[in-house]
C-alpha cells in the first residue's frame, strides 16, 4: 500500500509518501491508527484529512487492500 501525502499532510510527516505493508485489507479506522502510530503529529489534522483509495474519495466504511495507493487529501483553499 501506498500512502501519499499532500499540502499539510505532506509538511508535517516531511515525506511525499510511504509505503505500508498490511497482511490484509485494513478499515479506515485500523490505517489511520497505523498512520497515526508513524507520525502522531498528524492527529491534530485527522479530524479535516479526506482518505482516497485508488483515486477516487473513499467512504467511511471502505476496506484499504495491500496494493491500493491511499492519498491523504488536506482541505483546499483557493480564490
């Protein structure tokens, strides 16, 4: 699995992405927690972070697989 992150995501983690290597499919909940455990300065913008899985926005209840790419997706702001 890979993680990308962006905007914020990207300045607080200092990383572009990561890779995980879940054994299976993980819920929202257990790859936030996964994500959090690696870099808990993240957990003060969890509550704004949108999950993408494989491009597209994923729902709350989506399973994440081992191949999929997951984007951490910050609010955006614009004129």
């Amino acid at each position: 699995m890979t993680l990308l992150y962006f905007a914020q995501a990207r300045r607080v983690t200092g990383l572009p992405s990561e890779t995980l290597s879940p054994s299976s499919p993980l819920t929202a909940d257990q790859l936030w927690a996964e994500i959090l455990r690696r870099h808990p300065d993240l957990a003060i913008l969890h509550p704004v972070i949108r999950l993408a899985r494989n491009g597209e926005f994923a729902s709350p209840d989506a399973l994440f697989h081992p191949g999929d790419e997951v984007a951490l997706i910050p609010p955006v702001s614009g004129g």
